[in-house]
C-alpha cells in the first residue's frame, strides 16, 4: 500500500480526477498527500521589452507565481481536509513539469505518483508533449494515471 502519494495538478478539470482519485485512495488507506504544481520559469524581458517598459521585474513574476500557485493548491487543500486526509502543498518554478514532478516527488519521499493526462493524440501530442508520458518514462515511482 502507499502510504506518501504526490499528486501533481495545473487546477484543470483534467488534473481533478487525479485529485479525487487520489484522495479516494489516500482516505481509505490511512496516506498522506502532497499537492504540487509547477508553473513557468521567468523568461528574462527582451532588450524591446525593457526600452519599452514591458518587461516584468523577477520579484514581481515570483509574487504572481506564488499567488497563482497558492490559489492551485488551496483549493486542494480544502478538499483533502474535507476528506480528512493529511496533506502538504508544494510548488516550483520550472519549464519542465516532468522534471519538477520527479524532483518532488523525491523531495516528500513519496512512495507514488497519482496524476492525470489529457491524452492527446496527434499534432496536438507532437506540438504539446506528454508531462505524463516523461514522467512514467523517467521516474522510477509506481504513476497511476487517469484519463
């Protein structure tokens, strides 16, 4: 059984079957959660940009990325209180969900990875990727996946 579950989300309808599936599972079997979401890196502003006062100040982009991932993540959180399941939010800055899944995942020292995909298929995959894909690829971690 596991017992220390990371369930990754962007706050779309897709990412809540994970979230509820999830705190389902942890409910029933005594596990904790962790919540987390990744959102985009600062992109540094063009030398345009800055003449023509475009260009957003890093500390400026870091307080709307946290505000924009405590907004994610609370919602969440109310849901697994609600549950009565104990859980951790967690977020980073990262171009590379994938990645920042994996890296958290290691970090909580969870023993599994319940997330969603949007499963697409096409030109859609080949322009978009697969998070979901990379993250079955590349990390070593029981992934439960939901469609």
């Amino acid at each position: 059984m596991y017992k220390h579950i990371l369930i990754p989300t962007d706050g779309s309808e897709t990412a809540e079957k994970a979230v509820a599936a999830g705190l389902d599972y942890a409910r029933e079997a005594g596990a904790s959660v962790v919540f987390f979401t990744a959102l985009p890196e600062y992109q540094v502003p063009s030398e345009a940009e800055l003449m023509a006062r475009h260009g957003v100040p890093l500390y400026e982009y870091e307080r709307k990325s946290r505000e924009e991932a405590k907004l994610i993540l609370e919602k969440v959180a109310a849901l697994a209180n609600a549950a009565n399941v104990p859980c951790e939010t967690d977020y980073a800055l990262n171009d590379h969900p994938s990645q920042a899944i994996i890296e958290a995942a290691k970090r909580h020292r969870c023993d599994a990875i319940f997330m969603s995909t949007h499963a697409r298929t096409g030109f859609a995959k080949l322009l978009h990727g697969s998070e979901t894909q990379d993250v079955i690829t590349h990390s070593d971690l029981p992934t439960l996946v939901y469609r």
